[in-house]
C-alpha cells in the first residue's frame, strides 16, 4: 500500500518515524518505512525504540549519494505501489497526516502537502533568515499556484517514478525538485496539491542557507543553458528577472558587481532583519555569475 522513504542526513529523524508508524498503524494499511542515510558526517543514533518498528528498513550508506541519487535508490527499493517522501528534518502538523494522503492517492498522479513553519519566537537567533524566506516565500508560493512542486513532502505512484526519477546530474542543493516537476508536467503527468504540510524543523543557519541559496542559483543557471528547459523555466522569477536583464544587455554589468557587492548583501541577510528583496539579488549575481 504505502513506501514511506527519508533520506537522512546528520539528522535524528526519530520522532518524525515513530509519528508516521503511529498514523499508518492507526489506519490499518500495509506499509513501511525505508530510512537511508546518506553517509553522514555527524551521524545521529536512532533511538533504540525506533528498531523495534517491523516495518522500519533501516541502510547507511557507504559513501555520499547526494539528493537525487538516495532518492532514487529508496525508490528502487520500496515494495509499495504508492511512495511517500519526505525531508528527515520534518514532522507532520498534526495526527491526520498518513489519512489525507491515503483519501487523495487516487486524485491526481502526484500528490504535494506542502511545509509550514514553526512560530519565530521557537527559533534562534542565526536561523532568522532561512525563516523569513520559507515563510515568506514557501508558505506564499503554495498559496498562490497549484502546480508548485517541492521535494520535501509528496506523494507519487512508484510505476510514475520509475519514467521520470530524479536527474542525478544535478549536484549539491538546488532545483532537482524543480527538474522533476517539468519531468512530470512534460510526460503528461498531473500534479495535485493538497492542505496536508510538514512543519520544516531543521533550519539552517543564514551561513549554511547562503550556501545552499547560492548553490541553488547555479544549478538553476546550468539547466537554464539547456535550451531544452529554457521555455518550462521561465515561469520562475529568477529567470523572468534574467531574462529582462539579458534583453538589456546588462548581464555582464551584473557579472562584474558581483565580488563588490555580494559581501554587502551577504553582510544584510545575516542581519536580524534579513530583506528578501537583497535575497533575490544575492540570487541574481550567482546566476549571472555563472555563464557557463
């Protein structure tokens, strides 16, 4: 019936297990729950009540695969015809989280429930910035689009993962999540979104997101130079902001602001009150940055 599959990565994942086990427990289905680490630098034990779980298969993996490769490899390696994934560092909203997505398996071919966050005052002082963006921005790209699709908490039929998986060329953190929705909107397939979110525990600290963002930003610029994914991509805003420069004939501008004024706008968001608007030009120098 269900594959519930965490890829886990210097992060105890414990309670987001023993929660799951409890919800599909309670709705009498067959299922499991495959969580594989991903060679963690700083590996955390699993509490021992966690292996006492029968349908818990548990794997360390011997080397780094990165995001598209574990993923695919949970994939591969569920019995079920239904595969649930989601982020280690997550934890569903409430008790209901297992039912929703068992009465919506038949609504669409995938199935996103989306992420909220925990109130500001739970958090410190150095996650402010990852914060503010998923708050103001994920949180607020759900409630705009129905065909946003985001890796961290979904639903898909094993037989539709198989066609489409996740594009292993694609390293370190960034858009893999983006290459696989235009896989699945290119083969016909329907993407649904339901009300049925994970709160986003494991934060990062602005250091550790400026990373990722800038990461993210590159990786968006190599798929964005495959003329193959040019006119699915510009939908994205980073792109359409791009694209307008580009027409200008301002990228190399761009191109040569880049050393003066990303320790400026670094030197903003590691700030208490980290502007987005900074945010999306500290995207915007990467991407112009990187041309080829």
């Amino acid at each position: 019936m269900l594959s519930i599959l965490i890829p886990v990565f210097n992060y105890d994942c414990s309670d987001l297990i023993s929660s799951l086990a409890n919800q599909a427990l309670s709705e009498q289905i067959p299922f499991e729950i495959l969580v594989y680490d991903d060679c963690s630098t700083q590996r955390q034990e699993l509490k021992s009540s966690i292996f006492a779980l029968k349908e818990l298969k548990y794997k360390e993996m011997p080397a780094n695969l990165g995001r598209s490769k574990i993923r695919n490899l949970l994939a591969q390696e569920a019995c079920y015809d239904n595969l649930l994934f989601l982020d280690c560092d997550s934890m569903p909203a409430d008790n209901d989280f297992i039912k929703r997505y068992i009465n919506s398996i038949n609504t669409a071919d995938c199935i996103c429930g989306g992420t909220v966050y925990s109130p500001k005052t739970s958090i410190k002082k150095e996650q402010t910035l990852h914060w503010t963006y998923g708050t103001k921005r994920e949180m607020r790209a759900k409630s705009k689009s129905e065909s946003v699709f985001m890796a961290n908490n979904f639903l898909i039929r094993r037989d539709i993962f198989a066609k489409v998986s996740f594009d292993t060329a694609i390293v370190g953190y960034g858009h893999e999540d983006t290459l696989f929705g235009f896989m699945l909107s290119q083969n016909g397939y329907r993407l649904g979104q339901i009300d049925n979110p994970v709160i986003h525990l494991g934060l990062h600290d602005s250091q550790s997101f400026l990373a990722n963002t800038k990461n993210a930003a590159i990786n968006l610029r190599l798929l964005y130079n495959n003329k193959e994914y040019q006119q699915s991509l510009s939908s994205i805003a980073l792109v359409k902001a791009f694209q307008r420069i580009h027409k200008l004939r301002l990228d190399s501008l761009l191109r040569s602001l880049c050393k003066p004024l990303i320790p400026l706008l670094t030197w903003q968001l590691r700030s208490s009150k980290p502007s987005m608007f900074v945010l999306d030009v500290y995207k915007l120098l990467w991407f112009c940055c990187k041309k080829q």
